[in-house]
C-alpha cells in the first residue's frame, strides 16, 4: 500500500518535472524563433532594398551601359548620364574628412585619457559628444552662411599663394577661391566625424590595463612613446573601427555636403573647385528627375553608394584580419 | 546612441509637418512649381477665409508637379514650364497660365548698389558658359563705363535641382546665343558649363548672398525679399529696363495666347519697356478628371483668384494674367473640361 503511495508519488513528480521542462523548451522555442525572424527581417529589408535598386537602375544601365560610370557628363537635356563626377566627389570629400579627423581625433583622445586633468576630462568629452548630437542641416547652414564666406575672405586666398610657387601643389590648390567647394565639404565632414572618432578611441584608449602602461613609463618611456608603443598597438581593432564608422558617415552623409559642396557635375584638377558627391546629387535632383532614364540614373547612383559602402567596411575589415596576422593577439 | 534619438525626432517633426496640411480629405489638392507658392499660399488663406474650403499645395517643382499629375495623385498640377500640345493630348491634359512673374539676374560686388550694372543677353550667356571668368572683362566694362568694376572672379550661381525658373532662364540664353543653344540648351536642368548649384531660388539667394564676385538668377520677389542686388537688363529693343511691374507688365502684354495649351514663353519678347526674361507659370487638369467634384473645387478656386486674386498678385510682384487672357482660359475650361 505505502509502496504504492510512494511510486504514484515518485510519478507525479517526475511528471510534473517534464511538464515543467517542456514548458521551459517551449519557452526557448518561442524566445529562439522570434529572435530568429528578427535576424531574418532585417535580411530580408537589406535584401529588398538591393534588389530594387538594381531593378530602378535597369534602365540607366541598359541606355548607358559601362559609360554610365566612366562618363563625365551630367546632361538632362540630351538624356545622358555619367557618374564618375559624383563618385569622384564622394570619395574625395571622405577622404579628406578622414585625414583631417583621424589626427585631430586620436590627438583629443589620447590627451583627454594620459594627459588631461581629471576635472577637465568630462567637460572635454561632454563638448566632444555634443558635437555628434548637432543635425546635419545646421552644418549645413553653419558652413554656407559662416564657415565658406570665412575661408573664401581669409583662408583659401593664402592656400592658393602659399601653393602657388610648388608645381603639381599648385594645380590642387588653384582658384579662384568660391568659399563653397569640395575642401570645404571636406573639412565640415572632418568636423562632424570627429567625435565618433574621439569617443570610441577614448573609450578603447581606456581599456589598456594600467600595468602595461606603468610598466612602459617604468622603465624610462616618455609619454609619447608609451601612445605609441603600448596603447595605439593595444587598442588598434578599436582605433580603426570608430575610424571606418566615422567613414561610413561621410561617405553617406547628404544635406550638409549639399549646401556646401557646389553641386558641380565635374571632376576639378583643384580641390578649391566645386564639385558633387552621389548623395548630394541624389537629393538635388530626385524630386525634379522627368523621364525614366534620368530617375533611373539616380536610382542606379544610390546603388553605387551601396557598393562603396560595401567595399570600403570589406576593405577595412581585411585590413584589420591582416593586422592582426602580422601584429599577433592585441 | 543620442543622434538615432535626434534623427528620429527630427523625422517625425518632418513627417507631422508634412502631412499637418493634408489631413483634411476635403481640401483641394495640388503639386508643383516653387515659383509661384507665395502667391497660391497667399490666395489660399484668403480664399479659405472666405468659403471655407482649404487648399493643399505642396511646391515640389515644377517636374514634380508634372509627375503627380500624371500619377493621378493630385487633382491639379504647376509647371513653369509648360507642355507642349501634342504632350497634353496624349496625356488627356488642359494647360492654362496662372500668374506671371520676373526673373532676375542677381550680384554680389564689394560697393555696387541695386541697378548699377547693366549686363545684355549675349554676355550674361558668355558668363554662364564660363568664358568670361572676371568683372572687369572687356565686355563687362564696355556695357558699364561708369561704374568701377573689380578684378575678382565671376562666381557663377546656378539652381543645382530641376527647376521651372532654369528653365526660361535657359530659354532666354538659347534665344540670344547660338553658342549658349548648341553647347547646352534649355531645360529645366540642364549641363551647367560653369559654376555652383544651389537648391531653390532660396539657394541660389543665400549662396549669392554669401559667395564675393557671384552672379546667379532668381525670381524677382526672392532677390527683393532677400535685399539682392539685380542688375539692369538690355532688352530686345536694345533698350535698357529695370525690373520692376511695368516693364514685366509690358513684356507680358505683347504676347499672344491664343495658341494651343497656352504654350507661350515670354522670355525676349519685343519693346521698349519689355523686361527680358519674364515668365508665366501654368496649371495642368485632366479634361475627364477622375474625381469630378474635386475637380469642380479648384477650378472654383482658380475662379476666384482671376476674379479676387489680382491685388495680392500685385502685392507680391507677380503680374496678374490680363482680363483678356482670363476669358480665353475660361472658356478652354467650359469647352474642355467635362
């Protein structure tokens, strides 16, 4: 009889325990599944946007063909299109957001982290951080209404003498100074890139131990090369990371190139001169563009943008995984 | 991160604005050309005052305007720069002149006032094909001996979007140099030899505005309102005008609109008071419009800016169409609207 009572008992409870298991599996089930169609939403968006960029840039391709990205002429009169200016464009423009950024960037990281007072640090990076909360369209009036009338009084009519003597330098940096152009759609660029630059440096700045760093400075390291040898080679992966994000934003990034940048169909030997990038071009000329192939050239602009993007993240990451082949483990 | 937030913010506060307007089912509704939004927003608030009835008009150009009608999503479509017959027929479309308008050349020279610099037809197209790069030009000086024109470069200053105003600016420059017609055209955008692209008139104004030695065009009423300085013009008469009413007025009187779809552009026309490069601005219907009552609405509307609307013309120095023109386009509305 009791014998009885225990194993009845001993079965309700091992009964209840994969009542309660399955409940825990179908849980996990559940939880696995929404996760997953999360992950597959988004490919599936991703997915849908390239291939109605291909299927919108049909017919650009189609009257073009391969001229669409080698020609330099920009003519809604006669129906045809060319790219290059506006590829050009964006890849100077960012370029020369990244080379004014990155030192200007890495400079305000490593002094807000080895060398700044402790009350200072969060004043300096609050300022810094601000920077990345101003909307693009006030860089945009910023630099039309104040920054180009600024440097086409004072700037660039000393860049243009100052080059002037220096052959090749002198062709770069030829006028007649306008004030708007591709320099300055570049420098603006530098400025709101900078603090995505700064914060994600200082931030991985911060994780070198402290050990590694005492024991540099122990043996006799000054501060510099204890930046150079100790956290830029520690913190590499990080550094190039906010780098390629900060990249990633001046290649895409529209209404402010737009007001600055001149929106010039054409590929300039100087860098003073006005010229286009892909997105301003895209945003001047959509809401205007009569007749397919002309909508359809933006469209299939926009997919070049795409693949740019595209290239430049594979690029950096190929140059992270070799770095860390020729570096070993950070 | 902090600048999703923003953005976001800054999208919906887009996207309320956008359609704040265009709740209401009710209203009329209407796309297209930039050129004349000030006076269609100004005759709507009057117009709403006195019957009640809104009307929606987003000023997204005149390509824009041209494509929504066609698209069938707006009961009327603007266009500055008007279709041809066979185009309208073959879309099953009535054109008919609103309002006309100036455009005008606008500089930015160190000491020249308003008025000061008088340019013609054929230097203004060889300053916009870039072959005279400096104020001080021979060609430049010659039209202008009185005045002490610097050695600084021409900035040219064109619209960088598709545009109704580039359009019979283009126009005007095809008109009075061969070389302006065979190297680039007229169009609403077209291959600028030269120069910087700014979006909107309220582009081309600011960027002129801003940029030492620049030259750029606009319509007359965004060069007074932002305090430009215009120059004088040598017309076809080879007199030189002002722009002002009377010499926009005397260009739009000598033209002739008894042509099919009003196709008439009013850039060079004859006499001695004409301004150079005025233009007319048009609206576009469906002969059998969809929605017959909506359709119905706006032509009220257009009704009551003929009738009422002539003095808030005036007031933002836009020509109203003469009295003539207004029972022509009447009539093309009793014929050919069904």
């Amino acid at each position: 009889m009791t014998d009885f009572v225990v194993q009845d008992r001993a079965l309700a409870k091992a009964k209840e325990r994969a009542k309660a298991l399955s409940a825990f599996r179908l849980g996990d089930l559940v939880f696995k599944n929404i996760t997953l169609s999360a992950a597959v939403t988004v490919l599936v968006i991703l997915g849908g946007v390239i291939l109605s960029l291909i299927r919108g840039s049909i017919p650009a391709f189609h009257a073009m063909g391969f001229e669409f990205l080698t020609s330099q002429s920009w003519n809604p009169v006669t129906d045809k299109f060319g790219a290059l200016p506006a590829i050009y464009g964006t890849v100077v423009t960012s370029l020369l957001a990244i080379v004014v950024a990155v030192p200007l960037g890495l400079g305000v990281a490593v002094f807000l982290t080895e060398l700044c007072p402790m009350w200072a640090r969060r004043p300096i990076g609050i300022a810094i951080e601000l920077l990345a909360g101003i909307p693009s369209i006030i860089y945009g009036i910023w630099g039309l209404f104040i920054f180009a009338p600024f440097l086409q009084e004072y700037v660039q009519p000393a860049i243009i003498e100052f080059f002037a003597p220096i052959p090749f330098l002198s062709s770069v940096f030829a006028g007649p100074a306008y004030g708007i152009g591709t320099f300055t759609a570049g420098i603006i660029l530098a400025i709101m890139i900078l603090p995505f630059i700064t914060s994600i440096s200082r931030d991985v700045f911060s994780t070198v131990p402290p050990v590694l760093k005492e024991a540099a400075y122990g043996i006799g390291c000054t501060t510099w090369e204890v930046v150079r040898k100790v956290v830029i080679p520690y913190t590499r992966v990080g550094v190039v990371g906010g780098v390629m994000l900060g990249l990633g934003r001046a290649l895409g990034e529209t209404m402010a190139v737009t007001f600055i940048i001149g929106n010039a169909h054409k590929i300039s030997g100087s860098l003073l001169a006005p010229g286009t990038t892909i997105s301003a071009t895209i945003a001047n000329e959509f809401t205007e563009a009569v007749g397919d192939i002309y909508t359809s050239s933006l469209i299939a602009l926009g997919l070049l943008l795409f693949l740019i993007t595209f290239v430049v993240l594979a690029f950096a990451r190929l140059m992270l995984m070799r770095l860390d082949q020729k570096g070993g483990k950070p | 991160m902090d600048i999703k937030k923003l953005m976001s913010v800054a999208l919906v506060a887009a996207a309320a604005s956008a359609f704040s307007v265009s709740a209401k089912a009710a209203d009329i509704s209407g796309a297209g050309a930039t050129f004349p939004y000030p006076i269609y927003a100004k005759w709507a608030d009057a117009y709403k005052k006195e019957t009640n009835n809104g009307l929606n008009y987003q000023s997204i150009g005149s390509g824009g305007g041209i494509k929504q009608i066609k698209a069938k999503t707006v009961t009327f479509g603007a266009t500055d720069a008007p279709l041809k017959a066979e185009e309208l027929n073959e879309s099953g479309l009535v054109q008919f002149p609103m309002v006309m308008g100036g455009i005008v050349p606008v500089i930015n020279l160190d000491g020249v006032k308003a008025g000061e610099v008088v340019i013609d037809g054929a230097t203004l197209a060889k300053i916009f094909l870039g072959e005279i790069k400096v104020w001080n030009d021979a060609a430049l000086v010659k039209l202008n001996p009185k005045v002490k024109l610097p050695s600084t470069a021409i900035a040219v200053v064109h619209r960088s979007d598709g545009s109704g105003t580039s359009f019979n600016f283009t126009n005007y420059l095809s008109k009075v140099s061969a070389d302006w017609k065979s190297k680039v055209g007229e169009n609403a955008s077209v291959e600028w030899p030269t120069g910087l692209g700014a979006k909107g008139n309220e582009g081309v104004a600011a960027t002129v505005a801003q940029t030492k030695g620049a030259i750029g065009y606009v319509e007359y009423a965004y060069a007074k309102q932002n305090n430009l300085t215009n120059t004088d013009m040598v017309n076809k008469d080879g007199k030189t005008v002002a722009p002002k009413m009377a010499s926009f007025q005397a260009a739009a009187a000598n033209a002739d609109w008894s042509v099919p779809g009003y196709y008439q552009i009013l850039t060079e026309q004859p006499g001695a008071e004409s301004w150079p490069i005025t233009a007319a601005t048009f609206i576009l219907m469906y002969k059998q419009p969809a929605d017959k009552a909506a359709s119905d609405e706006a032509l009220k509307f257009f009704d009551w800016a003929f009738t009422k609307g002539d003095k808030m013309a005036s007031e933002l120095d836009y020509i109203p169409m003469p009295a003539k023109v207004v029972a022509l386009i009447k009539k093309t509305w009793a014929a050919d609207i069904k």
